[in-house]
C-alpha cells in the first residue's frame, strides 16, 4: 500500500529540468497490528514424522509397452530427437569447421544417408532400455541429468535450425 501511494506521488509529481519532483510529503498509513495469522493442517492418522510426508513419492515405472514410450507425453520422442540433434549440430559443425561446407552442402553430398543410418541406430539404442521399462535417471550422476540432456538437446535443436537459417540468408557457410 505505501508503495503505491508513493508511486502514485511520483507519477502525478511535475516534471522538473532535471527529471521527476521527488515528493515532500507521503502520509503515514496505519497498521493493522490486531491482525492474526493461523495456520492449520490435518490430522495425520498415523504417526509418521512430518519430514517422510514432505518426501517426493518414487518415480513411477515407465510402461515398457511401445505405444505408451512413443506417445505424445512418452519419455523417448523428446529424448531421441535430443539425441540426434546433439549429434547432429557437433557432426555438422565439425564438417563446416575441416572442409568449408554449409549444411545444405553437407546434406547433399551424401549427409543424408548418414543421418538416416544414424537416426536408426540412436533410435533403436534409446528405446531398448525404454522398453526394458528402465525409465531416465536410473544410473542417475550429478552432472548428468536427465533434465540435463533435455535441456541440452533442445539448445541443439535451437542451435541446427539458427545454423540452417543462418547459412540460408547468408548464403554461404557460417565459419
């Protein structure tokens, strides 16, 4: 409230040559010092200590069934497509980087048969330990994460598609 009231001042204040009028006067605004907060929660019928109810239920176990890991909110599209788009922004820089060639030309000179071989082989090594019913983050390390590897390949994604527009409007190869 006593912000408002201040900006208030300040937006309706007179502009001066060196900015807004600094108000003189903000009138002190009462407090409700009777005011009482309480907080209840349920009963808890068995005798557990708080701190095991404030624990995050396990994971749940991925459905080995194929239409369940390959839905639309399955765990391996995502995943996969990560995957190859991490690959794919490294193989692709890697070629711009020796030989000069744009992804367009890399595609073109037989890019597209190596991606395709590569596209089935990591799809078919993502979906093994899916459809074993192992979920992500089994073998869970600190610095690798499966957040980490979504979060990684959705920058590669973002990073093929700026290399492939950046490489179409200017017209040649980006390094």
């Amino acid at each position: 409230m006593a912000t408002s009231v201040g900006m208030l001042s300040v937006i309706s204040a007179p502009l001066s040559r060196k900015g807004l009028a600094t108000p003189k006067y903000v009138p002190p605004l009462p407090r409700n010092i009777n005011m009482q907060v309480k907080c209840m929660s349920k009963e808890v019928e068995n005798n557990d200590s708080p701190i095991s109810q404030l624990t995050s239920p396990p994971a749940k176990k991925i459905s080995p069934k194929f239409i369940d890991v390959m839905g639309f909110a399955g765990p391996a599209p995502e995943r996969i497509n990560g995957r190859l788009a991490m690959v794919g922004f490294v193989t692709a820089m890697a070629v711009e980087i020796s030989k000069g060639q744009d992804i367009f030309t890399q595609i073109s000179n037989g890019g597209f048969q190596w991606f395709l071989w590569t596209s089935i082989l990591l799809s078919i090594a993502s979906l093994i330990p899916f459809l074993k019913g192992i979920g992500p983050g089994a073998a869970e390390d600190k610095a690798m994460t499966p957040d980490a590897e979504l979060w990684n390949g959705r920058f590669a994604m973002l990073g093929l598609v700026a290399l492939a527009i950046t490489e179409y409007i200017k017209g040649s190869s980006l390094v």
